[in-house]
C-alpha cells in the first residue's frame, strides 16, 4: 500500500543521500519523493510516497528516517489531513482533430496547453491522485508521447 | 589556531586520552600537531586493527574510542571496524584525512567518497568544509556518538582545512534540534508494565548490551531479585548479570543454554532490557516464546517491533527505566512453581562437554577462568572460540566480555584486547582466539610488543575454521569445503615479533602455561592444539524454533 509521508530535514548537504540510503538498504521502496527548500533556507521539505506492504513496515520506515540526525521531524499523512498536489508535463498528439478534444479535457481538469508545434503539445496539469489519474486516462485517447511528473507535493490542513 | 590543532584541543577537551591510528598523506598536518600533543598515540600496523582497539577501549572503559586515519585506502580500511562498531552500538569517533577541498571529485590521489562509503555504517558522518566548524563538529560527534543508542560517528577532514587558521571556539553546550534522544520512560507504561510484572506467572528477564551501555547492571540485578525471576542475556548481555548468581540462566538463542531456551520459550511476561530480538536469539520467528507477553524497554524506538511485537514498549535509557519500574512495582509475582520448573530443565539439560582425557578447547576457557579468578577482560574472535568463551567462563562484571556480535567479524579479538588493554592497564585481558580468526589482525601483535601493550592470546587450534566445518558437519554432508586452514608455526611467530610464543598439546600443560602468560610481562600468545573436530552445543539450527536442539548433550 502507498503512504505519504513528509519530513522536514536540515538543508545540508548529503541528506538526500541519507534519506534514499535509508530506503535501499532496508529494502523500503519509494514511490515518489519531491524535495525543495522551505520559508527557512536551512531546512528542506520533501514528501515521499513509500510503499509499505503493511502498518509494521511504515512505522519501521517512521522510525528509520526519525533516527537520522538531520531528519527533524516526520509526518505521516496516512491519517492526518492534508492537501496533495502533483504536476505533470506531457507531450501529446495534437492534430487538428484533437484540439476539440483537448478543449474540453481542459475544461474538467486544472491545466492548459503550454505549447504546440506541428502535431505536437506540450500541456501541463495539477491535481490529486485521482484527478490526475483520469486526466491521464483521457490523455491517453489523444496520444501521450512523453510524461514527466512531479510525484505528490502534500501539505497539512 | 590551524585546524590541525583545533582538532587535538578539541579531542583533549572530549577527554580523549589514547587515539589509534595510521599516518598518511592527507593527514600529514593533524600527525605534526601531535608531534607536541601529549594525546597518547598508538601506531597500529593496519588501520582495521585501529578500528577496533578504538572499538574495544569503548566497550571497556565505556568511553568513546578514537581512530585516525589518512584518506582513501586508510580510510577504506577503517570501514570494517566501523561497521562492527555500528552493529553493537559502541561509542566510537573516526577521524579521516581527506583530500584538499577544491579537489573534492576529481579522483585525486588516495581519495575516496567516505562519508558516501560509511553513511550506513555510521550514526552520523560529516564532511568539514570549513575549519570554522570543526570545533563544534567534533563536540556533536563526541555527544552524538555517546548519547541514546551510542554509535560511531566519523569526521573526515579534508587536508586543506587541516592547515586552515581559525580562532578557537569550543561551544558550550551542545544543542541539535533533531536530536533529541529520550531518556526517561514513559510513566504510564512503566506502571502498565509494574501491574503486567505482578500478575506474570512465569516471568523472564531477558538481558542485552544496553544493559551495559546504560550502566543499568545494578538495577537489573534488583529486578531480578525483586521478581524472583530468572534472568537470560544475549551474547551483547554477557556481564550485564553475573552468571555465578542462582537466578542466572547464561546466554540464549543460537547456541545459548537448553534451560534459557526453554524458559523464554514457556515463559508468560518477557522482560527484554536493552536487546533487540536479534535473529540469533529468537530463531524461527512465528515459533517464538508463543504464551509470552513482552514488555520491551529500549533507547531506540526503532528496536521496538521490529522482529517481534511487543505488548508494552518503553523508550528511554534502560537505568532510569528500570529505577522508575523497581519503584512501581509494589508486590512481586509468585514465581515459585516457575523457578521449580526452570531448576527442572537446569538439571535435565545442564550445559556440558566430555571433558576426557583429550585437550578440550571448553576446558581451555574454564581454565581460564579459574586461574583468572575470573577477574579478566576476555575478548574474542568470531567462530566456535568465541560461543565457548561466551559459555565457559563466568562472567560476573559488565565490560568483561567484549566480542563482536552483531557483525560478527573474525579478527576483532587482538586489536580489541590491544584497546582494552590500553584503557584498563591493570586488568588482565586474554583474547581468546582461533587459528583462523588470529591471522586477520596478526599484525597488531607488533602494536603490543612495540607499546608494551600486554595482553594474552589463546589460540584454541584446531587447524579448522571451525564454526563453518561446523555446519558443513551438520548441515553439508561432512563435505568440508575450504575450512581446513594452515597456519604459521605461532611460537616462533610470537618470538618473531619479540613476544612470548606457549606451545600446549596436552590437558595438563593448559594450567602452567596459563599461570606463565599471566606472570610474563609481555603479551603472550599461546598456540593451544585443541581437539580439531569439537562442536559448540547447545545448537539450534538457523530458521529453527529456539527449543529445537540438535546433537551433542543438550
């Protein structure tokens, strides 16, 4: 099963390092994991999507991450409210057919076409799991090329 | 001040009194501060063997142990050491020359990434990338290295910002915001576990190295006597609880006494101080200890639940936990019929060996103990001489019994006896060893006779990597594959380094010849010819619940 998790960490040097190391040498997997500094420059954010086969190993990895020095704090947003995001770049099959198509995607979903060259568009779009789920259901009719996604951002409520 | 001297103020304000080393390249300026640093300096002659005569001055003095090493392949050759250090949670602090700053990546000569190389074999590691932070780096190693769960910290320096001039600052107090180690339990699960203690009917105390690190030994022998309960401990739990004391049960698991192992197994309240449900402890999961409840206290929360599920988990320093849960437990269990039935097994399947007229290499270990009075260090090598020196002798004193236990590294014994040695000079330490194990750190027996390091060396050989012809025995057939291993003619090999080489291949020389090294001011390595195809039993076969015995007289 998936579970998001966040940490906020010293912004140093190495502590990615430390964070991924963590995770193969304990044969944890990583889904996603999306990192940027916070308001404070001396400390990072990530938020890592884990997969946890059940609730022994996401509280083995809790512990694991908690115990690196420069891990401050841990978050488990398996039953903690929160607001996730994720952004994707895709390029996509647009023929003169397809914008109609696209259109009216755009229409249900947070995004737009960024750029379009010949019979290709570059598009973006945010949303939740499911919505970017179904996006890319819908996408796919038209014609992904390529796909670049963020992984989950997420945030307490 | 240049960082070089920085570095060596600093370890002296830590208190450091011994630092075990290889100069180097990278390192040249920290060994010119020492050139006038009354910091003991010990060469040894591989930085491994620095490594763990660091680790064995931890485990002996309780202290943390230092190693300095030079870059690259001095410090690659620390990592084993690290990594056992790691494994048992010693206090241990390692400092290595790296190359000048601004060649950092460039592959440059004797360079190697080893904060990379050692992250998961460290508590923590740093990189100085300016001298101004050293000062504070090396007190946070120190305090991060001897806090919560110990653990070695490494420092690599590279040679640059050794030469660097800085003002000295050496912070007051040492504060990292995300970490926090806790210390004190939990009060309402220690009184959860003071009510589930009273009403055990068949309670076990069930001790590890924690017991040790948190000087919690005392404490655990009140509790012991407040339950009336008895008491096993881990091969890292050996001194934690002395074994000449009736409740005592010696050490369980893999090759731990058939009554431990039926008593944890019968038991109905664990009581698990300062271990971790290592595997060799607890055999086939699923089969383990099945009527038991476990109360589990530990520093590190990442212990808890790990292998097994606990019912009342305490984190925090052992000692405080266990002076808070003597006081809360207000009326003992009955532990009569218990004690009865455990006295039952102790008679039934007490731990033996045919001691004939064969030179037995268990009753080279209780000769050991007897003519020591029991009052030495003992450490050891890895293999079947290190579960005989964990059954044989009794031990009564915590940080008597230093061995590698988590790693599980052969050649740890001499190097460690050097560390232990040097931190406890009045006290008699004997590594005992096997002929296999002893050629991995041979070299250190130049570090004891060039310091005047005096330890003892028993060899129990017999001419086998013996734990692995072991299992081949038991589990391959009797195809001995590789484990029949030569060695040098070890007398005259001690003399050749200008110690005192002992040849015994008889029962009735083990005494004199023991009496002789113990008298001799010199380390002594003693070549004991032991029966070659002994066995160490009790033994539970890997993946095997821990009641399941084979061979032997257990």
């Amino acid at each position: 099963m998936r579970h998001t998790i966040s940490l906020l960490v010293e912004n140093k040097f190495g502590v990615l390092a430390r964070i991924a190391g963590l995770f193969s040498a304990r044969g944890y997997n990583i889904a996603s994991l999306a990192v940027s500094e916070t308001l404070d420059p001396q400390t990072s954010y990530m938020t890592i999507v884990v997969e946890a086969k059940d609730a022994k190993i996401l509280e083995q990895i809790k512990k694991q991450l908690n115990k690196l020095i420069d891990v401050i704090t841990v978050t488990d947003y398996t039953k903690k409210g929160h607001i996730d995001r994720e952004l994707i770049l895709a390029k996509v099959k647009y023929a003169a057919k397809d914008k109609a198509r696209l259109e009216n995607i755009f229409n249900k979903y947070v995004g737009k076409i960024i750029q379009h060259k010949g019979e290709a568009a570059i598009i973006e779009a945010v949303g939740d799991q499911a919505q970017i789920k179904s996006l890319l259901e819908e996408l796919n009719k038209c014609g992904v090329q390529e796909l670049i996604r963020t992984g989950k951002l997420a945030i307490s409520n | 001040m240049k960082g070089s001297e920085i570095l060596l103020e600093s370890l002296k304000r830590e208190g450091v009194e011994v630092i075990f080393g290889y100069p180097g390249g990278q390192v040249l300026p920290i060994f010119d501060s020492l050139f006038d640093s009354d910091i003991r300096f010990i060469l040894t002659r591989h930085e491994q063997g620095a490594a763990h005569a660091a680790d064995g001055y931890a485990r002996a003095t309780g202290k943390a142990g230092v190693c300095l090493a030079t870059s690259g392949p001095g410090a690659t050759n620390l990592v084993t050491g690290i990594a056992n250090a790691y494994m048992d949670s010693i206090p241990m602090v390692a400092i290595t020359g790296q190359v000048k700053s601004f060649l950092i990546g460039n592959d440059a000569f004797q360079e190697a990434d080893v904060t990379g190389i050692t992250r998961p074999i460290t508590k923590h590691n740093y990189l100085v990338k300016d001298v101004k932070d050293l000062a504070r780096i090396i007190r946070e190693a120190f305090y991060i290295a001897t806090t919560g769960r110990p653990g070695p910290v490494l420092i690599d320096i590279p040679s640059d910002i050794q030469m660097m001039d800085a003002d000295f600052h050496w912070p007051k107090d040492i504060r990292i915001r995300s970490y926090n180690p806790t210390l004190f339990g939990h009060p309402g699960q220690i009184k959860k576990a003071a009510r589930l203690i009273t009403a055990a009917r068949k309670p076990i105390i069930y001790a590890g190295g924690g017991v040790i690190s948190s000087g919690a030994h005392q404490e655990l022998k009140m509790l012991a006597e407040k339950l009336n309960a008895p008491l096993t401990w881990t091969l890292m739990g050996i001194g934690a609880f002395p074994a000449t004391h009736e409740l005592s049960l010696g050490m369980l698991g893999m090759h731990g006494t058939a009554y431990a192992n039926h008593a944890i197994m019968e038991s109905d309240l664990i009581i698990a101080v300062g271990a971790r449900f290592d595997d060799r402890v607890t055999g086939r999961l699923d089969a383990f200890a099945p009527y038991a409840k476990i109360i589990h206290i530990d520093v590190d929360p990442s212990s808890i639940s790990k292998n097994v599920s606990v019912h009342i988990p305490i984190v925090g320093d052992a000692r405080n936990i266990l002076i808070e849960l003597l006081k809360d437990i207000k009326k003992a269990p009955n532990t009569g019929e218990w004690l009865k039935t455990v006295e039952g097994w102790k008679k039934k399947y007490p731990l033996t060996y045919k001691d004939d007229a064969k030179l037995k290499p268990q009753y080279v270990v209780e000769q050991i103990y007897e003519v020591t009075k029991g009052g030495a260090i003992i450490t050891t090598e890895v293999g079947q001489n290190q579960m005989w020196a964990a059954q044989w002798y009794k031990y009564t004193l915590p940080r008597t019994f230093i061995s590698s236990g988590g790693l599980g590294t052969m050649g740890f014994g001499l190097p460690a006896a050097m560390g232990v040695k040097a931190g406890c000079p009045g006290k008699t330490v004997f590594d005992i060893a096997g002929d296999g194990s002893i050629q991995m750190n041979i070299q250190e027996l130049m570090t004891c006779a060039a310091n005047k390091i005096n330890v003892k060396v028993a060899i129990l050989n017999n001419g086998y990597l013996g734990m692995v012809r072991q299992w081949q025995e038991l589990f391959y057939k009797r195809r001995y594959s590789q484990v029949e291993i030569t060695s040098p003619d070890f007398v005259k090999l001690a003399e050749s380094y200008g110690c005192l080489g002992i040849r015994v291949t008889k029962k009735e020389e083990v005494r004199p010849a023991l009496e002789k090294a113990i008298a001799a001011d010199n380390t002594v390595l003693i070549d004991f010819r032991v029966e070659p195809e002994e066995n160490v039993f009790p033994m539970v076969p890997a993946g095997q619940a821990i009641n399941q015995f084979i061979g032997g007289l257990a």
